[in-house]
C-alpha cells in the first residue's frame, strides 16, 4: 500500500508518515514493481501501534524505544504519565479557578485584573504573616470574592490568619454561607471545624439552617461550635446538644452560660431544667459529671435553680451536696441584693 492510501485509510497525514520514517519508527519495508517504497500489512499495525501510544502521551522517542527494546516495562513509564498528567491537570485547575475569581470580581481594566492576581498570590503565600497582611490590607477598590475568602478559610490551619479570614468574610457580605456549606459536609473534619467556625459568626436563617444540621455531626468539636452558635441566637434545637456538652464535659462552662441565657424564656426554662435534673438523677451519672450538672445549674434563673439547689445540698455525694448549699446561698444573696 503506498503512502497516500495509508494516510486515507488510517487518518495519518502523508507528512506525519514521511516524519515516522525519517525517525526510523515506522518504515515501509516493501517495494513496487516500479521500485515504490510500499507498506506491508505489518507497517500499518506498527502505524497503529504508534498512534495509540501517543494517544497515552508518549513522546515519539519513548515510543521509539517501547517499540524496540524487548525488556522494556510499560508500567514504569505509564506510571511516569500518570504522575505528568495529575500534576498538568493540577495546574489548569489553578488557573481556571483563578480566572473565575477574576471574573467573579468583574474588574474595571487590567489594573483591576491586576490587583485580584496579587491578592491571590499574597493569599497563596507559603507565610503565614503574609497571608494575614493580605487579608488584613487588601488591594484598594478592589472587592473580594466571597467564594475567594470561603476557600481560603477552609484550607487555612493558622488560627490568626483563620480569624483574620473570617472577619474579611463577614465584612464581605455576598454569599458566604453557601459557599461556607460544602465545606460543612466536607469528609475532613478538620474542613468542616473550620466551616463551621465561620459560619457561627454569620447572621440569618441560612447560617442556622447549616448550624442546625451539624448538630449532627460526628465530630464533638463541630457539634460543640454548632450547639454554642445556635443556642447564643435562641434555637432551642440546641439544648439536647449544650445538656450533652455539660454531661460530657466539653466545653461545659460555655455551654452552660448557654443555657442560662435561653432559660431566661420562660418557654424554654422548663425544658431546661428537666433536662438537668433528668442527668442528675441518672444512675451512670459518675461523680464529676454531677459536680459539672450542679455549678450548671447556678447559671439558671435563681427561682427555678434554687429548690433544687436547696435539695442537692442533702445530695448522699459530700461534694456534691457541700457545692449545691454553696451555690445556693450565692443565688440568694444575688436575689436579695438585687
């Protein structure tokens, strides 16, 4: 078969072919009679052979050399592809998430375009302190993207730069919630703590609505910010889970303070105070959850706290018994000197 039908049949060009052939990786091998070079059947294999190596990536002269060298090992030089391809990939996602940002700035002239480039260097920096300058003195004019800030908040393990973060956020306004969200339901914990943190500084309906659910996290920490946030706005959904922190042990000095706050609702103190009393009186509470249950109770409204007080001061635990009488005795002189 001469050139020309091969290029016809196979899809390539007669230029491509003539460039096989001065490579040395596919030669037609056969003659005419009238002396034409010609393409045996096992020339056109080869062709295809090439192809479908370069299909993978391979260069002609790896191609060249899978071709030849019978101890070669596709393995090691698939495995190199692979690793080649990731990082390429890799790289054309940063740019295309950076021209989003850009665009999602809408800038005015290069200088704006410019000025958003420069904030995500400073935000990528490998230093925490320049991360932070960044945050704290952004470009002039220039507004942040809201989904810019949330992504840097959640992959940022710097306390002060997270903090940092999250006030730019908040000040930023936007969407930030829902950009926040996915982060919330991320499978890394340490992502979901961070979103989540964010989002207990973030006013309205939606940031409770993502609080509410991470009630339900496994994570204590996540459930632990949660409960604190939504209980601080007056959600009663997080009263299981502040009577839990108290039990547990878990930040139960705030979550307590927590509780005395929305007791303050007579609605919601009823509720409350038997959750209390109901984990005091459980059978497999140990002595220092009682202890923790009982200076819990002191942040509860003098006139529903103090009976029981009163009545845990003959607890059959000394030291229980000894903190109650002493708890109550401050709550009634802080009712009568009130």
């Amino acid at each position: 078969m001469l050139i020309g039908e091969v290029a016809r049949r196979s899809g390539v060009s007669s230029r491509m072919l003539r460039h096989y052939d001065s490579l040395g990786l596919v030669r037609p091998t056969g003659r005419t009679f009238g002396g034409y070079r010609e393409y045996s059947e096992e020339d056109i294999r080869r062709i295809f052979h090439v192809e479908s190596l370069r299909s993978l990536g391979l260069s002609l002269r790896q191609i060249g050399r899978a071709l030849e060298d019978p101890a070669f090992e596709p393995s090691d030089l698939v495995g190199d592809l692979i690793r080649r391809t990731e990082e390429r990939l890799k790289r054309e996602q940063e740019l295309l998430d950076r021209l989003r940002t850009v665009d999602a700035s809408s800038p005015t002239g290069w200088e704006g375009v410019l000025r958003i480039v420069e904030l995500l260097h400073g935000l990528n920096s490998p230093h925490s302190a320049r991360r932070q300058q960044t945050v704290l003195a952004p470009a002039e004019d220039v507004p942040v993207p809201t989904e810019l800030l949330a992504g840097a908040v959640l992959a940022e393990a710097d306390p002060n730069v997270a903090g940092a973060l999250r006030w730019a956020l908040a000040r930023a306004g936007g969407d930030g919630v829902a950009s926040l969200a996915t982060g919330a339901r991320s499978e890394d914990v340490d992502v979901r703590r961070r979103a989540v943190h964010a989002i207990a500084g973030m006013p309205g309906d939606e940031a409770a609505a993502v609080l509410t659910e991470a009630l339900d996290d496994p994570d204590t920490t996540v459930r632990g910010r949660a409960a604190l946030a939504l209980g601080s706005r007056g959600r009663t959904a997080a009263v299981p889970s502040l009577v839990r922190m108290v039990v547990e042990g878990t930040t139960d000095v705030e979550a307590a303070e927590v509780l005395g706050t929305l007791a303050r609702d007579a609605d919601r103190a009823d509720r409350i105070m038997s959750a209390l009393t109901g984990e005091l009186a459980s059978p497999t509470a140990d002595p220092a959850t009682r202890i923790r249950l009982t200076q819990a109770l002191a942040e509860m409204p003098p006139v529903l706290a103090q009976g029981v007080l009163r009545h845990l001061a003959d607890d059959h635990d000394p030291t229980v018994a000894r903190l109650a009488s002493a708890l109550a005795g401050v709550l009634e002189r802080r009712e009568s000197d009130g």
